[in-house]
C-alpha cells in the first residue's frame, strides 16, 4: 500500500503539471461498470474499452484474444484446440479453466453468455460485427454475481444509414481460411445488422484441425422516440472439433506440433493419445434474446429477456481399464442444454443535496437444463465410438438474484454503492442407478456488497478506491466428479473473496491517458484441482489466497500519425495458508507474475495505409499448486501489420496482412492445469502469416 500511495502522488503531481489546459475528461463512455453510461474516466474502477479498429483491423476476428491481449489485468490464451475454447483469466481468476471461461462473466449485447453456474463460451461472441469490448475487473464485477475475477460485455453495431454489404476472405498458415458476408442498414425507425461467416483450420498441432460456422442477426425498432426494441439472434456450429490434448515437457521439447505417444498402442509406429482415441467435439448452439428500453425523461426502464439450446458431444481419451470402476461415467459427453432467462432493471435520477443521485434497481433471473448421458468410448476393440450407456442424469442449475445500485454525485466527488443477493440453485435427477444415485441438490446463498468513491483531484486527474465481496460457485463441470471417484460432488463450497482497489485515471497531455490500479484479493475456500487425467478433472475446497497487483496503460497520439499503446501487470498470486502437500507462500498454477503489451502503430492522415509493430510478454506459469513440476517458461513474441484501403464510388476495399511471432520464438502458449498425467503443456505457434481481403459496397 506504501508503494501504492507513493505512486499515486507522483502521478497527481504529474498530472497537476499537465493542468495548464483545464480542460474536462471526457474520457469513452462505458456502461458495465454503474448498467448506465458514464465517462470511463469518472468510473471507480478499472475498465477498458477495444474499439471497433482494433477488434476488426489487421485481425482474422476468429478469437476474442486477437484484441484482448492490450488489457492489462486479463491473459488470454489460445490454445490452439478449438475444442476446448480460449482459456481467460482476470487477476488470476479462471486460470484453472479446463475449458471454456470460468471465473470472468461474459455478456454480448446485454445477454448474458455465461450459465447460472459461472461457465461461459467466448466463441459465442460475433467478433465480425463488434462495435466494442468492454472490460472490468475489480470489485465492481461483484454487482454481476457469480464470479469473481471480472466482466468481459461485447457490443455489437447498430444498422445505420446508408445501407452496406460487405464480403471478406481471410487465410493464413496451417490451412487457416475464413469467409464473412454481411449486411447492415437502416429504413427510418428500423435498423438491421445480418452476419455469417465460415472458419476453416488444419491446425497447429497434430490433430487439431477445426471448422466454426457462425450466424448473427440484430434487428433494432423504436416505436417512439422514448422507447426502443432490439432483438438479437445467433447460432455457432462446430462439427468433429478435433482435440489435440496436452503432451508432457519433453515431447514439447522434441516437436511442439506433436502429440503424447500412448504407449499402450499396438500400431507401428505407435500412435498418440489424440488419435487413438480420435478425440473431438462436436457443439450446435443457438440462442435468442430481446430487449426493451423506455426512457420518461432521465429516468429508464429495462426489460431483457433470452433462451437458446446447446448441443455437445465430447470424445475424450480415456482407456478402457480407466472406465472400468462402476462409478465411472465413461469417455463420451453428450448433453443437451435448454436455457433461458429473464432481467429488469429500473433507473432513477434526481437531485439530491446540491448532487445528482441515480439508483438502480433490478433483478435476473437465469435457468439453464442439461439432458445429460454418458457412454464408452469404445465397441470391442474399436475405440473413438460410442459403446455402452454409462450415465443417464437432467443437471438443473437456476438463479434469481436482485440487487440494487446507487451512485451520487456532487462537485469534485461521486460515491457509488451496491448490493446483489444471489441465490444459486444446483440439481440433479440421476435416471442410471446401476453405479448408485448421485440425485441431490445444493443452494448457494451470497451477498455481494459493493463502494466506491471517486474524487476529480484536478481537471486531467480522477483517483478512486473501490471495496468488494465477491463469490464463485463451483459449475457443474467442477461438480460432476469426486476425487473419490463417488460421483458427484456434493462437498464443494463457493469460493468467496474479498476485493480492494486503489487507483488513478489521467490526462497528461491533450492526447495521452494513463490508468493505473493497485488492488488486493483476499479468498477463502478457493477452487482447485483435485485431481486431472484424460480429460476427466475434480475439484475440491483450498485454502486461503491472495493476490496482490498494479496495473498500468497508456495511450498516446504523436505527431506525424504515430500512436502507442502500453499494457503492464504485476502479479502476485499465491497460497496465503498451507493445506495439504502445499505450502504457504506457493505460487497459484496458471497465473503468470507479469504480463507486458506495447505497440507502435502509424497511420498517414488519410487513413489509406497504416502499419504497426506489437510485443507480447508473459512470466513463467506454474503447472500445479506444489510448484514441482517444470514451469512453463516466460516468453516474449513481437507481431507486425499492415493495412491498406481505397475508395471507388460506391465501394471500399480494405486489406490487411500480418505476422505473428515474428521471431520464431518456440514457447508454451497455455497450459491444463494440475494433469494427473503430467501433459500440461500446449504450444503456441512458430511464426505464422494471415492476410486478407475485404470489399464494402455502400448504396
């Protein structure tokens, strides 16, 4: 905290030496922090902003960490496994994904994407029509429930006048291609926004070829001038999604591109695990959601409602003699999940006490139904088919949470506070009794408090400190097995945590702004593996954690159509009390130390040609909580675009080309954390290209 205080006052007398100009912070407006907008700069909170450029230029817009990576704070890996989706963590929280994102809530257009339980799907997100991403970390996530470590809200483009069509053609190394069509407008109150798009990979690694088909449609009506109606409508499709799996360090030393050999293979030469087993998933999502707005006068009221269906059958690597124990509930996954949900909020703004005060109050209510069997994943000697049923269960997990929020503010100083009361609700209805009746229940049960204080020091200096509880209940992928091999794990708390932060939001020139945050995350009962093999992983109740961080960024316009972009994190993530064969003072897995973003763009004053220089740099990551087992080392990659586009008449051509890892630099890209077997480590890409085409026509 001394370092914290001696660091904000150098910035505040920075930022007074830049006073000269008295000029406002205006700063980008952003609404996932206080759910109405607001200045960024006035937020008591770390948040960013990607805009439009950054998610769509120079970029194959095919995963959320192509922008991501310039926010300090949150590591994004692809892992180069479609099948498995990007691994997200924010301050630490969702390191131990074994897929998909957990611990960081995902929303896209309002809607949520993360179920009631706390696991989300980033490759839901439409990264081709994306106006914005939104991302909060801190203690203001705790105002969303179950989670902890932070919101990632993506918005995407209302149609517009006048009226456009656009095709785009993408391709890269390993067999990367991808083809977009789109359309957008607007006819006097109506507006439209249609996309579809087709991703194609031979993949990186050895069996991890992949093919993603995605549909979105955003249909936006006002029938007066005070109210508004949008309806969003998506779909993603992956059909036989190969999974490549993890592989030991020395086979990563041997070829990064290989797989792990199973030694049990009678073949010649012998085969590895991936293609033995010929692992892969298949997943059909849909999903539709409308919402409602109706403003009398400053004051607002929002209606949300949304449903869908997702379909998921896994094949995973597990032996026969693995899938033996009755209990066990065999190496196929397939699930049908209905969900659905429903929001309403109501915002408030009068004047108060020489101030203006503005509360918010609202509820959700979110409910998501798995249909869910499991069966061998062999016949015989085949393996990689569908054999006998070995689970037969419905998985119902529901919430209904309110919550209210308030903010006033008055002269140089605006102070927030909050409350959510979460209500999470987990069951199960077990249809196969042959290995027992794992049917039960759990309710979890969490207040989330919320403050804020935010104080203009000068007009180019806003400094605030915000205090949080926040909670993570275990989902249901965390639930479904027992270290014990009982089945399903009913012994599982939430983890809960306590946040405080402390930071500054600066202009120190016309063109620059700087942000930084110090925070501190206290948390008990944390979630940990267990134990990880062949796909199966369990979970149980830790410790005491902390985490102790700064956070900085800086972005600068310079002369002559030059700009920079600053991303710095120092992290330190460990185990505040020993438990098990785990001390005190251990490193949490899956969290780097520091992360590091810097890049050098230019662009001429006509926007036709631009070009830019990126770096990326991450400590080493430990593999499992006693920190034994072979780091997966630091690494530093530097990237470089171009860009170019013309105008004809009616139409706008763009091209983009870039590389990546420009240097070669053989590293681990992400790592499965706490693997029985030891195959931890995924490896990232060598230097690879992508370049593409898009053509605009405007009517």
């Amino acid at each position: 905290m001394q370092h914290c205080l001696k660091t904000l006052a150098a910035l505040c007398a920075a930022a007074a030496g830049a006073a000269q100009a008295q000029q406002d912070l205006a700063g980008v407006v952003v609404v996932t922090a206080n759910r109405n907008e607001h200045a960024s700069i006035n937020v008591p909170a770390a948040i960013d902003v990607i805009g439009a450029a950054r998610i769509r230029e120079g970029q194959m817009r095919v995963n959320a960490s192509e922008s991501l990576a310039a926010v300090p704070g949150l590591v994004v890996q692809n892992r180069q496994n479609y099948a498995q989706d990007l691994q997200i963590s924010s301050r630490g929280f969702g390191a131990r994904s074994a897929f998909g994102v957990r611990g960081v809530r995902l929303i896209a257009d309002g809607i949520p994407a993360t179920m009631p339980d706390g696991q989300g799907q980033a490759a839901t997100f439409n990264l081709d029509r994306a106006q914005r991403i939104e991302v909060l970390r801190g203690p203001f996530s705790a105002l969303y429930g179950n989670h902890a470590g932070g919101v990632v809200q993506l918005f995407t483009e209302e149609g517009k006048a006048p009226a456009s069509v656009e095709v785009s053609a993408m391709g890269g190394s390993d067999g990367m291609r991808k083809t977009d069509v789109s359309a957008q407008g607007r006819e006097g109150r109506f507006g439209y926004v249609l996309d579809a798009s087709r991703f194609e990979t031979d993949g990186y690694r050895e069996h991890s070829a992949a093919r993603r088909e995605q549909q979105y449609a955003k249909l936006s009506f006002e029938p007066s001038t005070h109210s508004k109606v949008t309806l969003v409508a998506s779909g993603l499709r992956q059909k036989n999604t190969q999974d490549p799996l993890g592989v030991q360090w020395a086979t990563f030393l041997h070829d990064p591109r290989a797989g792990e050999i199973d030694p049990a293979d009678t073949a010649s030469p012998k085969r590895s695990f991936a293609e033995r087993y010929n692992t892969r998933k298949s997943i059909d999502h849909q999903q539709i959601g409308a919402t409602y707005d109706l403003h009398f006068g400053e004051n607002r009221l929002r209606v949300l409602a949304y449903g869908g269906n997702r379909e998921v059958i896994q094949y995973q690597s597990f032996s026969r003699a693995f899938q033996a124990p009755p209990s066990h509930s065999g190496g196929v996954v397939d699930f049908d999940r209905e969900f659905h949900g429903a929001g309403i909020s109501w915002l408030d703004v009068h004047r108060f006490a020489d101030g203006v005060l503005r509360t918010t109050v609202g509820a959700d209510f979110d409910r998501s139904s798995d249909d869910r069997t499991g069966y061998e994943n062999f016949v015989g000697t085949q393996l990689g088919v569908r054999g006998a049923l070995r689970r037969d269960e419905r998985d119902v997990v529901s919430n209904a949470d309110p919550y209210v929020q308030t903010e006033w503010q008055s002269g140089a100083w605006q102070l927030t506070a909050g409350l959510r009361h979460s209500r999470v609700k987990v069951e199960v209805d077990d249809h196969f009794l042959g290995n027992g009746n794992d049917s039960g229940g759990m309710t979890f049960v969490r207040r989330t408090p919320v403050a804020g204080v935010t104080y203009k020091a000068a007009p180019t200096l806003n400094i605030y400190a915000s205090a949080a509880r926040g909670f993570e209940t275990p989902t249901l992928n965390e639930l479904f097995y027992s270290g014990a091999g009982t089945g399903f794990n009913f012994g599982l708390r939430p983890a809960r945590s306590t946040h405080v932060e402390l930071g500054a939001k600066m202009q120190l020139a016309p063109h620059t702004r700087i942000d930084f945050a110090a925070f501190e995350v206290r948390t008990r009962d944390e979630l940990v593996v267990d134990v990880s093999s062949g796909g199966r992983t369990s979970y149980r109740n830790a410790s005491k954690t902390l985490r102790q961080g700064f956070e900085l960024s800086a972005d600068s316009s310079w002369s002559y159509g030059f700009s920079s972009r600053l991303a710095l994190t120092t992290l330190r993530a460990v185990y505040d009390q020993a438990f098990g064969n785990v001390r005190e003072g251990n490193r949490l897995p899956g969290v780097p130390r520091g992360t590091a973003y810097a890049e050098l763009a230019w662009k001429d004053s006509e926007g036709r040609f631009g070009a830019a220089l990126e770096a990326l740099a991450n400590a080493k990551v430990y593999v499992e909580d006693g920190n034994s087992e072979k780091p997966a080392p630091g690494y530093g990659v530097v990237n470089f675009r171009v860009n170019a586009a013309q105008g004809m008449g009616g139409w706008t051509i763009r091209e983009f080309a870039r590389l990546n890892n420009l240097l070669d630099k053989t590293y681990v890209g992400s790592v499965i954390v706490g693997d029985a077997s030891k195959r931890y480590y995924e490896a990232a890409p060598g230097r690879n290209w992508q370049a593409g085409v898009t053509a605009q026509y405007s009517f």
